[in-house]
C-alpha cells in the first residue's frame, strides 16, 4: 500500500492537469465520486499525455 502511495506522490509532482471536464457525479451520504475526462503533461519530459478517463 505504501509503494502505491508513493508512487502516486511522485506521479502528481511530475504532472501539470490541462484540461479536466465533469462528465458525472455520483452522491452516497457524506461521499462523492466525481468522473470526469483529463488531460496533462508530464513536467519532467514536457510530453502531453493526451486524454484519458
């Protein structure tokens, strides 16, 4: 689990987001999942990723 989280840490620091877009939302109680379309580059390589869901 830890592995996965620092993988995750050192993923969003090397990427600037672009574009995101809602495309729905889901409520349960006191929790939300938001679903969505998006788009970024990589900072370290300066490559688009292009879109992804």
């Amino acid at each position: 689990m830890l592995e996965r989280l620092k993988g995750c840490w050192i993923f969003s620091f090397n990427f600037e987001t672009t574009v995101w877009e809602n495309t729905d939302a889901f409520v349960s109680g006191d929790t939300v999942a938001v679903l969505g379309k998006m788009n970024g580059n990589t900072i370290k390589s300066d490559e688009d990723i292009r879109e992804f869901c």
